[in-house]
C-alpha cells in the first residue's frame, strides 16, 4: 500500500489530536489530584502547626526565652528564630510537609488583628478572622505564650506559612514525572513513525523509478538482439562477411550490456539479503585495475576521451575478494565515464600511505551538487539530470561499491564540485 500526501496528513492531524486529547486527560486528572492535595495540605497543615504550637510551649524554658528576646530592647532575632524553627522543623518532619516555610511571630494588638513583631514573614498584619477561618486559609495558626502568666503583653501567637507549591510536588512528582516520560516517549514515537513513513514513501518511489528504468534498460538489448538475429538469419549470402560480422558485433556488445544489467541485479539481490560472502586472499589490485581500464579503452576512444592509470607502488598487495574488487573498480569508472557530457579524461591513481592503499578515480563529468552528495551512496538513488534515461543505470552501482568497501574494512569518500566533475577514493588496509 503507498501512503498519498493526503494519507499521511490525515495520519498526523489524527495522531496530533490524539496526543492532544491525552495531554488534556493527564491535565484534568493532575488539576483533580492538585484540589484533592489542596485539602490534604490545609489538614496537615494545621495539624503541623499546633503540634509546633504545643512543643514550643512544652519546650522548658523555650516561652520564657521568646517573651524575654522580644521585651528586650533591641529583638533578638536569632534566638527566636532557633527556638521557633526548632518546634517548626519537628512537626512539619513528623506530618511529611516539606521544609519550605516561612513563619511569624504575632501579638494582638486590638480584638481584630494581630501585628508581626518577628519572623521571616511579609505578612506585617493578620486579621483574626482570617486567622480563625478553617477555609480558604493558606496559613497555619496557633498560640505560643498566649495566657501563660508572663505579665502584660505575652500573647503571642505563630503563624506559619508553608510552600503550597514544595508540598504539591512532592506529591504528585512520582505521578507528574512518569506521566511526562510517557507522553515524550509517545512524542518521540509519533515523530519516529512520521520520519519512517516519509522514507518509505521516498523509497517506494524511488523504487519505482527503478522499475522503469529496469524495463526499459531490458527492452532496448534484447529488441536489438532480436532484430541483429532476424537480419542475420536472413542473410543466405555466406560471402557477406563484413555484414555478418557486424550483425555479430551487435550481437555481441548487446549481450554484454545485458549481461551487465543482470549483474546489476544480481548485486542488488546480494546487498538486499546480506548474505554474500567474501573470498579473501592476498591480491595484487595493480594488474587489476589495468585490466578494467583496458576493458573501457575501446569505449572511451569511441568517446574521444582518455585514461591514465599512475602509481607509484609497483604491487598493490590487500587481502581481499577479487572479484567483488574488480566489480568495484569497473562501477567507479563505469561512473565516470557515463555521467560526463564532453570528452572523457579520467584518472585513477594509487598511493600507499601509512596503513592504507588510496585509490582515486577523477573525471571531467558533471560533478555532484553538494546538497546531493549525502544521498549518493543510498541504494536506488540517482541524480536527476532531466531525462531519467539519458544516464543509464538503476541507482546501485554506488551502493554496492560502498557495502564492498566497508566489507573489506575501507572506506569510501568523495570530493565534487557541480560543473568540475567528481573525484571517488577508497582506502582498503595495505599489506
């Protein structure tokens, strides 16, 4: 089945959507567990605060000690905030709220309110409505000294303000955070999904193009076969020879280039299965390589072209399979000298280098446009250049010539220019 454009956008808008309406689910149901954990809170809350409340007022000499550091002349901050924080910090471990707070010290001033006199607080003022409400109170409070027989001006109360938000996350955190990994798997699933459908799509229709250009690189050959035979059998003068063997000529050069396509396809078929094995042995690439030039010599001087072979090694010993070598060799030329559309003059030169053999192949073609270039050992792939069959091939001669090299552990690489042609170099280990 091919996926259409329109396909594959119903697809994401349905998928979107129902990301969407599973992000809005996971927000309803932390909004419900937020109001639930509200009430919980304001619960332990108060429970904390009175606990701190009484400890305080049990703590020996502890009322005695803030009444004194608040009438003396200059406050003493430090000793109330120790003998506050202490009863503060062990309620609030004992009801599991969070260590994030800040806390008031307060006197009544009149029968409506109630005025800071320390504490880390903002809040300079509570009223006593606020502070006896049971609802809607952010706010725990309770009495310290308040009627303890101190004397005049000992009512004092506390007022402690924790961190609803401290609380909040430290309840739903194991809840939020797998429900957020959840939702970015999915996320990273869904844009995985989109990225493969795109390349199948894409490679169907490359495959596609590979099916007519299949067609039609058989159809021409063995047309051409077919009419050299007709003529040649037609032919009852035996003194013809020139005509005969031209015929034969026909028939020879297009049988060879028929043989090549299904080469192509057999090579195709092994990259496809992965099951082809290599048959390594130490081998000289030198007679090698001259030997698939000379098979282009008849050709490129059709072309009017020219190539050079240079080394400067006299043996070109690697351990490898011969015959995947050669092929390999014969598509880089083969390449070469297909996409040009002038003269040929390709160079192949061979160097060693430290632990490598460096083999190039340069030519005068076209070049290869750089945005191109990531593309051009993809199985199926070719450049477009107008007419589909001006430039014959399927797409995987490349392709192939990439998975041999790296078989052989080598590496493969490529420096064009649009316009100034291509220049292809292998490294294979040396011996």
């Amino acid at each position: 089945m091919q996926l259409s454009k329109t396909s594959i956008t119903i697809v994401i808008a349905v998928t979107l959507m129902s990301l969407i309406g599973l992000v809005a689910i996971q927000v309803h149901w932390l909004n419900k567990s937020v109001e639930t954990n509200r009430q919980i809170f304001r619960q332990k809350m108060d429970l904390a605060t009175n606990m701190a409340g009484e400890m305080f007022r049990k703590n020996g000499n502890a009322p005695y000690e803030l009444h004194q550091a608040i009438i003396s002349g200059a406050t003493d901050k430090k000793t109330i905030d120790r003998i506050v924080s202490e009863a503060i910090d062990s309620s609030f471990i004992q009801c599991n709220i969070p260590l994030t707070y800040t806390y008031g010290v307060y006197e009544h001033t009149d029968h409506d309110g109630n005025r800071l006199l320390a504490g880390n607080t903002d809040e300079v003022l509570l009223n006593n409505s606020v502070c006896n409400a049971n609802d809607g109170r952010e706010f725990g409070w309770t009495r310290l000294t308040c009627s303890m027989g101190y004397g005049n001006d000992n009512n004092y109360h506390l007022a402690i303000f924790p961190s609803f938000s401290a609380f909040i996350f430290n309840e739903v955190k194991g809840t939020l955070i797998t429900s957020v990994i959840f939702i970015l798997l999915i996320l990273a699933g869904f844009f995985y999904t989109i990225i493969t459908i795109k390349r199948q799509k894409r490679l169907s229709e490359i495959k596609n193009d590979f099916i007519n250009n299949l067609t039609h690189e058989f159809k021409t050959p063995i047309f051409s076969i077919g009419l050299a035979s007709s003529a040649l059998r037609k032919t009852v003068n035996t003194d013809e020879k020139e005509k005969v063997e031209s015929y034969l000529d026909v028939i020879d050069h297009e049988g060879e280039r028929l043989k090549n396509q299904v080469d192509k396809i057999l090579q195709l078929s092994l990259l496809n299965s992965r099951k082809f094995t290599l048959e390594k042995k130490k081998i000289n690439l030198r007679p090698i390589i001259e030997n698939v030039i000379e098979s282009f010599e008849m050709l490129i001087r059709q072309k009017n072209g020219v190539i050079k072979f240079k080394s400067n090694i006299d043996n070109i010993y690697v351990q490898g399979d011969e015959v995947h070598l050669t092929n390999a060799i014969y598509n880089l030329i083969d390449n070469a000298i297909k996409y040009t559309d002038k003269s040929p003059e390709i160079d192949v030169t061979a160097h060693l280098t430290p632990d490598n053999i460096a083999i190039a192949v340069k030519d005068n073609g076209l070049g290869i446009k750089k945005e191109k270039q990531k593309s051009i050992f993809d199985k199926f792939y070719r450049i477009s250049t107008g007419n589909i069959h001006n430039v014959k091939g399927f797409g995987i001669g490349l392709s192939y010539v990439k998975e041999i090299i790296e078989a052989h552990q080598g590496i493969i690489s490529l420096e064009s220019k649009w316009g100034e042609g291509s220049t292809f170099t292998v490294n294979l280990p040396a011996l």
